[in-house]
C-alpha cells in the first residue's frame, strides 16, 4: 500500500500556479520541492489542507483566491515617477526593488511599467485580486528521516562523485 500525505511525511511535488480567468501560468516549479507536511507548510494552508490524504502519483487542482491569501488590492501601493528619478539598474519590468518608509519598515515593489518617460511600481503581491488554480504533482511521499524533521524539509546535500574518477594533481 503506497504512503499518504500526512503530518511527519516527507512530500516531494511538483506545481504550476495558473491565472483562473485565463489560463495563464503565472509560475511553475518543475524540481521537485521537497517539505515535510505539517513541520513547514510552504504553500498555502488551503493547499496544504487539500494534499493531506493524498498518495504519490495522483495530481490535484487547487483553486485559491489571491484576496484570501494576501488581502484585497491596495492601488495607493501603485505609484509612477519619472523615469530621471529611477536608477539605471532598476528600469526593467519585473525587477523587484526594496524601499523603506519613513518609520524603517521595508516593503518590496516590483516594476510593472516602463515607457520613456516614467516607471510604475506595485507593492501588492501579484495574486492580489486573482484567483488561481495550483496544479500540483505528487511525486513521493514517505516518512520524514530525524534530520528532514528538523530542519523541516529536503537537506541539501553535495554532488555525487565517483571516488574512482578523483586522481591526484
């Protein structure tokens, strides 16, 4: 009988997250991502709830409302300023820049726009006011070791190298 998802269980999966309304992926994770359920939920907890009882090998769709997650859309974090304001190395859509408020608390924005003469940053999380399906692939499930417990996940190790190939220099 194969092993099912639950607390103390070493998961490893596969997901893409795709826009409901569209269709389009926002993001996909294609290596394995390795946790041990319940030690260090890494997704979110309607995910999380969604896996439990599930077995290697079976497929699930999980939609999600962003606003759930990450709260409503806030538009005044959305703001343009002229492009002259901007250092050089931050005038590229996708960038993700870390400002700091006047009380110390740092907030990262991402750049949304860009033409010639402003750039407009976003401090809302992407999901905001989306819903979105997380298409996740069970790849293994099987007891956590003492060491994934602990550090609540896959333990990096280093390559694997034949000792045979190793020769003096």
């Amino acid at each position: 009988m194969s092993e099912i998802i639950r607390s103390g269980k070493f998961v490893e999966l596969t997901y893409q997250v795709s826009d409901r309304k569209t269709g389009h992926v926002l993001t996909r994770v294609e290596f394995p991502l390795g946790y041990v359920h319940g030690h260090n939920e890494i997704l979110a907890p309607a995910v999380h709830a969604r896996l439990e009882g599930k077995a290697a090998g079976e497929v699930i769709e999980v939609p999600i409302n962003g606003n759930d997650i990450f709260g409503p859309r806030d538009e005044s974090l959305v703001f343009s300023d002229a492009i002259d304001n901007v250092p050089e190395e931050y005038r590229q859509v996708g960038t993700s820049i870390l400002m700091e408020n006047d009380r110390g608390q740092t907030k990262s924005f991402l750049v949304t726009h860009l033409d010639d003469d402003t750039l407009t940053v976003d401090g809302n999380n992407p999901l905001c006011g989306r819903e979105v399906v997380f298409a996740l692939e069970i790849l293994t499930v099987r007891d956590a070791t003492d060491d994934e417990m602990r550090a609540g996940g896959a333990i990096p190790g280093g390559p694997d190298v034949d000792a045979s190939l190793l020769r003096p220099v």
